[in-house]
C-alpha cells in the first residue's frame, strides 16, 4: 500500500511576493470569516451525516439515515434509490442533495420528476430541507447555477435539449427512474447525455422485467461497470431469476443500489383494515342488469363488458358509453340497445351510490372515492351534494395547479376527494385514512397505486380501505376470484408489478377481459379466473422466498 | 470555532466589504451593495462592462437575505447552510481572506519592538474511499522559531490592524518566510508519518476489491473490451487510491509585542 502526498505550492509563494512588494492584505476580519468558513465547511468525520442536526424541524428515520450515508460513503454519490414505494425516497434524495450542498460539492442540480410531482418536489425541498429551488415555468433559465426541477418532457424539448446538454451538473436525479430501463429510448439517450457528477436513480421496481433493465440503469451511473451490454446479456441471459443466483453480479448490484423493504425499516406500519362492502341490486336494477346481459351476450364485442361493469358503476357511466356507441357505428342489435336505454333512464338512484351516502355520513371523518368512470365522479358528486356532503374532484387531466388546488382544498375544506383512475398516481393524501375503492380495476396495479396514495411513510392513522362490490355480477367474479385469491389487501405495497411483468401479464385487464369475453358460462369463467390468479400467487410466493433468500445472503 | 450564529457572521462580511446595513432584523438583513460586491454576488457582467466602457458611475444594487428560510418575505432570498448564495460567499471568502500581515494594536508611548510570527491555517484532507478533513493552525515565531499549536484561539483574543501602530517598529525575522513555512510543514508530515492510516488500508483493500470484480466481468476473448477496462479500472483507481493532500487556507505575517509573544508560548 502507498499513500500519495499533495503539498500546496502556491500559498507561500504567492505570500513571498506580497510581502517583497509590500502588497495588499486582508483585514482581520475578513481572515477570521474566512477561516470560520473552513471550519463550517470541514468534513470532520469519514462518516456522518451533518444536515440532521441542521435541519432539526424533520424526523428523520433510521433506514433513510442510513441510506444516505451509505450513498454519500460508499456509493460516491452515484446510485439507485430503490426502496418500496411509501418508505419516503424524496427524504433519502433530500438528504443526500442538502449533504452535498453543505460540502460545498453541489451548486448546480437538475432535477427531473413526472410533470404532476414538479410542485410537490419543491414544497419537500424548500420546506423540509431549506434547497432553494427553480421550478420550470415558462421560461426557464439552465445556465445558472441552481437546482432546477423540472419533467423530462419539458427538457427534452428542442428548444431547452441543446442548451441543457452543454450544462456541467453537479447532480443530476431522475424519479421514476424505471422508465428508462429501455436504452434504446430518447428519454434514456437523453438522460446518459447529460453531464453529471453525481446522479440518483429512485425507483421502486428496479427490476421490472430482465436483467438488462438493471443493466441499462447502472449503466447511466457507471458505463462499462457492468461490462458491455452484448457481454452482460450474454452470461446472463434475459432471465431475471439469475440475479439471486449469481453472487458476483449481486454484489456489484449491491455497490450501487440501496433497497429498503418496509419489513427491514423496523417501522411500526399503521394498521390496513380492508372490508367488503357487499351490495344487492334492488329488483328494478337487478332486472336492467339481467337484459343488459342478454343483449351483449348475443355479441361478442368487447364493450359489451365494459357495459355491464358501467351499469354496477352507475347508469350514468353505462348510458355515456352505450350512446356514444350506437352513434358512432352501424351496430348490431341496436334496437335493443336503444330499448335498454329507455328502460334505464327510469331507475331510481344506484344502490351503491346510496350505500356511499351511508358509510360517509357515518364515518365522519374525510374520505378518497376511487371510480373508474366521469360519468360516476359526476353522479357522485351531485349525490354527495344533495345529501349535504362537500366534495372535490380529481382527474390524472388537470392541470398541475388544479391538481394542487384540489389537494389543499380537499385538505382543508371538503370532506371528500372523488377521483377517477388516471388521478390515482402523482398526488400524496397521506392525511387522509379512509378510502373506497367504489368500482375496481381490472388491473391490480393499478389498485396497488391507489391505496399507495394514503398507506404510506407520512401515515399516521390506521387506513380503511372499503371495496363495494355488487352481488352476483362481473364485480362479484372479479372482487372474489382475483383480489381475494392474492391477497392483494394485505400484502404490502411491493412487487407486484415485478411479478405480473415476469408473467408477462402487464396486460392483465385485457386478459382479464379475454375471459370474460370467450367464456360461455359463468362457470367457465370461474375456472378461468381462478387459474389466473393461481399462477399469480404462486409466483408471488415464489418471489417472497427469493427475497429472503436474497436478504439471507447479503447479511 | 465554526459559524455559531451564520446572521452574525453575514453581517459582519458585509461589514467587513463595507457594505450599508438597510436592514438588520434578527431573521432578515437588507444591504446595500457595493461596486465591488454586486460585481461579485449579483452575477451581471455585461452592465459592469458597460459600466466601466462608458465611464459611467455604476448603481450597485441591494439585496436582502432571509436567515430564518421558513419566513414568507417576497422581496427576501432565503439563506441557509448549503445554499449557493451562502457557498458564493464562501468562495468570495476564500479569495478575500488569505493573506494577512497584520499588527497588534496596541497604545504606547515610547518605542516598542514587535516580533513576526508566521501563521498557518492549514487543511489536511485524507482521500480515499471517503474523504475526511482536518484543520490545524500553527504559527513559528520568526526569531527564536518556536511553534504552537491552535494559535488561532490566541489571535482571536487580540485585536489587530492592518497598519503598523505608532511608535511600533517590526524586528526583523532571523528564520526567512519561506524556512518558516518548510519548518511548519514539516512538523505536519512528521506528524503524519507516525499516525496509523486505518482509512487508507482500507480504501486500498478496496481498490483491490473493486479491480477483481472488474476482472471477472471482463473475462471475455473478445479484444474490444480492452480499452473500456482499462477506462473503468483508471476510474477506479481514481476514486480509491488513498491520498492526503495539505492546503493552506489562509495565513499570513502577525506582528506582536514581545510581551504577547511570549504569553503565546506560555499558554
């Protein structure tokens, strides 16, 4: 072993001169400041966080702790951030982003979150961890020295790429990083063009489908650390399972990626409470739903089930879309259709609509309403409103102010947020507990994001989770055969999405609706459903064992 | 002693660039700039330039700090530890305080003699797998080359002048400025020499540790791969061959009387 020594050889140099010309010096003051600097600047300890104790407004829990020292010491700045979604990897960046600034290593950073999180990063920057931040408004400024925030649609635009790709960053952090595990995309292209010293990938499915996916993320922070594409899938195929298997590759993985799992944080988790609600159509409804099912099963289109799961949403999302229909085509039994609407514009209020009222006059407490449908949002809302309960909506279309507006006026004036799906991802609603799922997807993960909106790191209320389901309808079939069958209420918040891509069952609705559409009775459909999600929690099960496997050998 | 109270330390840089004070509440300070300092801290190079082309008289601007950030002041820019405007500061302060030749102030009637000490804030960084950093401050009297440790907290209990006070007159150093400087660094390399660097044992296993691994991925017949490895392993040599580097962060002559002098040493 051999230690290089560096002297300094231009202070006393420079020093000799003045004195020789009898220069200009610095007063006392000036030399006190300046040393008092260093001092403040000084990284006394190998090891060790300094901004906690600057930063003493925010609890800071141990998992993130230790995951940014291990970032800052072993890591040398450049990693994957993969914990389970809600473990809180904007603090862990935080932390990591206010270090370096304090070391006096960062001053210019880019940022790059999904367009709907721009304002949220800011708000968690400013407030928790006192970063001055630059969001992109509408003319942003790149060559300054800043930390900017940004989505990668708005850099990647022409007119800000250029000028973005001559800027020398001192930190570059992208969040859900997952999307850039294809290398072959401009957004990927575009984020290993950048120039950058430091650089967090945060991700909570590092792996979603092979190997190659964690190939191309640590290929953005180390090119060539893990040999050459061509070689690396070469040695280890496409296969994913191999990475348990393969205690070199492991370990290399291990030196840039930090995963945490709720079950390691040592964290007591608030309480999920999940029921069903069970609902009965009334003889009027029941009657309507029946002949609707008649009618669509003399065709095989496959609207013809979204029909039937709009009419156990409500009449109105049914009515929008069979009318939309029948103008837009030359369809067949079109008459029928027309009678059924006729027949449905006379049914009194939805059941579970009602049944909606009742839970949230009893619960008094405020409260998120997923629907997948406007027409239903709308109708609940009208409903909402003549039972004298306050309601706001939400939709994955607003505009990043609304969206925020929303939030607050959700937080601090009305009692319930009614959302359709695409709202469900980009928002934190942590200070609400109660949710009802009042029509599911069809696609677990989509639900998994839903209740990843309130169950989370900032949680401090056990969290109610009330799926209404109608008897003896698609609803039943779905509620009963899938969301039972794994789990998916009690299982932590996790792999899911791994699990379904190593399926390749990223496209469950469709499968889903497959069944449904070439099944001929009801039984078969249960067979079917059933196998589906048999082969789901058995995968499931198989890819716990794998992670303690995995845990085991890394401790 | 680091920063303890980072409003206090704000207005006395200002201050000390003799800039106005607008404003001085305990979270929030207002200035008005000078010529210099807007130059420095407002980032507006083509007005100076204009400035100075047409030989006008420039209008420095102002700025307010906010040292509390979580106070809402629109006009204000909020200023914390790590913050850019902070590390600017910094920067400036490093440039602007690093060399001294300053005198003790001191009210005498009848000729007094002052003695020349060097002193030395010195920064020792060991590099390796991580960084840690050490402050030392040492000063060598010019006459008789005694040196103590930590003169630092000495100074700071005296007050000093950039000018030579009256009826002073300076001794002139038998030790030369630069066989002073020699003498404190080598008091630290000696120093370092007897210390076990655990850290950089360490860092050197690492380095190791990180090359084997990088061998095995490249275990490959095909020759491409070579100038890639060897790209990646200079990389890694980079990041984890252990290393101590000593820098001077300010230092200077100070003038002292024979009495304080002495006292140095004393204490």
């Amino acid at each position: 072993m051999q230690i290089d020594l560096k002297r300094d050889v231009d202070f006393i140099e420079k020093l000799d001169q003045k004195v020789k010309d009898d220069g200009s010096f610095s007063s006392w003051e000036l030399f006190h400041l300046s040393y008092q600097a260093s001092v403040n600047n000084l990284t006394t300890d190998f090891k060790g966080l300094r901004s906690p104790t600057l930063l003493p407004h925010v609890t800071f829990l141990t998992h993130q702790l230790e995951c940014a020292e291990q970032v800052l010491d072993d890591m040398n700045g450049r990693a994957i951030l993969a914990d389970e979604v809600g473990l809180g990897k904007t603090i862990e960046a935080g932390l990591i982003l206010k270090e370096y600034m304090l070391r006096g290593l960062v001053k210019k950073a880019l940022i790059l979150v999904p367009a709907s999180l721009v304002n949220q990063w800011a708000m968690e920057l400013t407030q928790k961890f006192y970063i001055p931040v630059t969001t992109s408004r509408k003319r942003p400024v790149w060559d300054q020295d800043n930390i900017m925030i940004t989505s990668i649609d708005t850099a990647k635009r022409q007119q800000h790429k250029d000028i973005i790709l001559e800027q020398n960053y001192d930190f570059v952090l992208v969040d859900e990083a997952h999307k850039l595990k294809n290398h072959q995309t401009k957004n990927y292209q575009f984020i290993r063009a950048l120039q950058k010293k430091y650089c967090l990938l945060l991700t909570a499915t590092p792996i979603q489908n092979k190997l190659s996916d964690i190939f191309n993320l640590v290929s953005i922070l180390k090119p060539g650390y893990l040999g050459d594409y061509q070689t690396f899938t070469e040695k280890f195929g496409k296969n994913h399972k191999t990475l348990e298997h393969d205690a070199h590759l492991k370990q290399l993985i291990q030196k840039v990626m930090v995963r945490n799992r709720r079950e390691d944080t040592g964290i007591d988790w608030t309480k999920r409470n999940v029921e069903t609600v069970w609902i009965d159509f009334t003889a009027e409804e029941r009657e309507a739903y029946n002949n609707l099912k008649e009618i669509t099963e003399q065709s095989s289109h496959f609207a013809a089930i979204t029909y039937l799961r709009e009419l156990c949403s409500s009449r109105e999302a049914c009515y929008v879309s069979i009318k939309k229909n029948l103008l837009q085509e030359n369809k067949e039994n079109k008459e029928d259709y027309a009678a059924f609407l006729k027949c449905i514009e006379k049914l009194p209020n939805h059941s579970k609509a009602l049944k909606v009222v009742e839970l949230i006059q009893s619960m008094n407490d405020k409260c998120i309403i997923f629907t997948e449908y406007r027409a239903t949002q709308v109708y609940l809302q009208w409903i909402l409103q003549q039972n004298g309960i306050t309601s706001v909506p939400f939709r994955g279309g607003f505009k990043r102010g609304k969206k925020d507006w929303m939030r607050q006026l959700f937080q601090e004036k009305a009692q319930v947020l009614i959302a359709t799906e695409a709202g469900g991802e980009g928002i934190n609603l942590q200070f609400c507990n109660n949710m009802i799922n009042y029509d599911l997807p069809w696609n677990p993960m989509r639900l998994e994001q839903r209740i990843g909106r309130i169950h989370r790191y900032g949680q401090t209320e056990d969290v109610n989770i009330y799926n209404f389901a109608i008897k003896d309808t698609i609803e039943d079939h779905i509620l009963r055969l899938l969301y039972e069958k794994i789990q998916l209420f009690q299982r932590v918040v996790g792999n899911l999405d791994a699990i379904l891509s190593d399926l390749q069952l990223t496209n469950i609705e469709t499968e889903v609706e497959k069944i449904f559409q070439e099944s001929k009775t009801d039984g078969e459909i249960k067979i079917k459903i059933d196998n589906l999600s048999a082969v789901i929690s058995n995968a499931q099960d198989y890819y716990e064992q794998e992670e303690q496997h995995g845990n085991r050998e890394s401790s | 002693m680091a920063i303890a109270n980072l409003h206090d330390f704000l207005f006395t840089f200002f201050k000390a660039n003799h800039c106005d004070i607008l404003e001085n509440r305990g979270d929030k300070l207002s200035i008005q700039l000078t010529d210099k300092m807007d130059e420095y801290l407002l980032n507006r190079p083509f007005y100076w330039q204009y400035v100075k082309k047409l030989g006008l008289q420039g209008e420095p601007g102002k700025i307010t700090l906010l040292t509390n950030p979580l106070l809402d002041d629109e006009e204000g820019e909020p200023i914390h530890f790590g913050s850019p405007r902070l590390q600017q500061i910094f920067r400036l302060l490093d440039e602007e305080g690093k060399f001294v030749r300053l005198y003790q102030m001191v009210q005498v009637d009848q000729q007094t003699a002052l003695v020349p000490w060097l002193v030395l804030n010195i920064k020792v960084s060991f590099i390796g797998k991580q960084k840690k950093e050490a402050i030392k401050s040492i000063g060598i009297n010019m006459i008789n080359g005694g040196m103590i440790n930590n003169i630092i907290d000495q100074l700071e209990k005296i007050q000093w002048d950039t000018k030579i006070p009256d009826f002073c007159y300076n001794l002139s150093p038998l030790i030369r400025l630069k066989s002073s400087y020699q003498r404190i660094i080598q008091l630290i390399e000696k120093e370092l020499q007897e210390t076990e660097h655990d850290w950089a044992i360490e860092s050197w296993r690492h380095m190791e540790e990180e090359k084997k691994l990088l061998d095995y991925f490249y275990q490959t017949d095909k020759k491409d791969y070579t100038a890639l490895y060897k790209k990646e392993s200079e990389a890694i040599e980079a990041l984890y061959r252990p290393q101590i580097a000593i820098s001077i962060i300010n230092g200077g002559i100070f003038h002292m009387t024979q009495s304080t002098s002495l006292n140095q040493l004393l204490d």
